[in-house]
C-alpha cells in the first residue's frame, strides 16, 4: 500500500501514512476519522463542560441573591428584627405580617 498524497510506502494495515498525515483507503474502510475530527470532538467536550460549570455558576449566585433577598422583618411595636418567615416576633409577640 502506498500514500496517495507522498507515495510514501505504508504498512497495510496502515489507517494514516505517518509521513504526512494523509488518511489511507484502508483507514476510509475501517471508517477513521481525521485527527483533527477528535479536536473538533474534544473542544465540544470541553465547551460543553464549560457551559455546565456556567451553568452551576449561575445556580449558585441565583441562590445567594434569593438568600440576600429574604430581609429580616422589623416587628411594628418594638423594632426587633425577626427572620423572614416568622408570624409572630420573638421579642414581643407582636404578630407580624
Ligand atoms: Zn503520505
Ligand atoms: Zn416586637
């Protein structure tokens, strides 16, 4: 078997001359892909875990917000703060809205 692009002589179960890069008929057969195509797959590979870490990323500030976002409640007779989600203050029992 030789190089259809160098002439180089290959061996022939060669799937790539490894002179100059250049696929072989029997690589095209066994349905190899180019190099490049693994970079082409790699770089997906890589853009996609990119996205997923934005992704998280986005998540994760999403969830710091909401938690910057749920104020304290000021009870209405004595002005002690109370959690967000609480009826009644805890200081005075003042039921809060
Ligand atoms: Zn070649
Ligand atoms: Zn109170």
């Amino acid at each position: 078997m030789f190089c259809s692009n160098c002439g180089e002589k290959l061996p022939e179960n060669a799937y790539f001359c490894f002179k100059c890069g250049v696929i072989t008929s029997h690589g095209v057969e066994a349905g190899a892909a180019y190099p490049w195509r693994w970079d082409k797959e790699v770089q997906k590979a890589l853009s996609t875990a990119a996205q997923e870490v934005e992704k998280a990323f986005n998540n994760l500030r999403e969830n710091i917000n909401q938690s910057i976002k749920r104020e304290t409640v000021s009870c209405p007779q004595c002005g002690e703060k109370n959690q967000p989600d609480s009826t009644f203050c805890h200081n005075c029992g003042k039921k809060l809205n």
